[in-house]
C-alpha cells in the first residue's frame, strides 16, 4: 500500500528514447497508458540537455517520415510535462554500462532523483540485478509498479 505522500507526488521517471518513441509514435494500450500517464500528472518524467537531443535526433530518421510540423507536434505531446534536469559534467554512482550512450539516462536518473527508469534497452535492463540506486523496469513491470503504488 502506497503512503500518504507517495499518492500526492507523483513518481519521478526517466524513460529512455526507445520508450519515449514508441509512446509519441505508435498506438496500443500500453503505449497510451504510458503517455496518459505523464500527460495527467501520475507521474513527472525527466529530461537533461541529453536526453532531449538523442529524442529530437531519433525522431528526425526518415523510417518515421514526420516533417518539421509533426515531429513538433511529438514533442509538444512530452517536453511540456517533463521536468527539465541539469545533468552535472560527472556524475558519482553511475555503473559500467555496455552501451556508453545509456549511461545519459542513468545519469539523468542520479541527478534528478528518479524513482524509475522504464526502457526496453537490454542493455539498461542488464544492469538491475547489480544496480540498486534506481530501480529498472520494463514498461510492462512500470505500469504494474504504478498501479500498486496509487493504491
């Protein structure tokens, strides 16, 4: 059962890119509640200089063939709802990562005191039987994990 203050505020949570892409880009159920989610404030996802890059870059590949207007458009669906995160030049704690490039979301996670990070990145999701400071968890384990902490 969650506490008092835990139902108040709401969650703080890095989504990777590969998370965030598929929530603003493709449909079903679980993408949506995902995008419901930050959308009304269930939980306050966070973004660095970084992250925010990588997510504009992604959604520029031609394979999602949006222009200018929509891949705004995208944006304006999760920058508006994110708390922006100053990520310091070195970050203490962080693990060895297999993929350097993840190491961004890790460091988001640190500097801005996350209580999760939901990606779908096998190598992030390697790293939680020997990183304990933010819990990692699929999107499918995110959406359970929510649901038990709002009752």
């Amino acid at each position: 059962m969650g506490t008092q203050a835990s139902r108040l505020k709401p969650p703080r949570v890095v989504l990777d890119t590969n998370v965030l892409v598929s929530a603003l880009v493709f449909g079903g159920r679980r993408w949506q509640v995902l995008r419901t989610a930050w959308q009304t404030g269930k939980v306050l996802p966070l973004a660095s200089r970084a992250t925010a890059d990588e997510l504009l870059r992604v959604l520029s590949y031609p394979k999602f063939r949006l222009d200018p207007v929509g891949r705004d458009s995208l944006l304006a669906e999760f920058l508006p709802y994110a708390e922006a995160v100053t990520v310091p030049g070195r970050v203490r704690g962080l693990p060895q990562v297999r993929d350097q490039d993840d190491a961004k979301f890790l460091a988001l996670a640190l500097a801005g005191a996350a209580d999760a990070v939901v990606s779908g990145d096998d190598d992030l999701l390697s790293l939680r039987g020997d990183w304990q400071r933010v819990p990692i968890m699929t999107p499918v384990e995110f959406e359970a994990w929510l649901e038990k902490r709002q009752k």
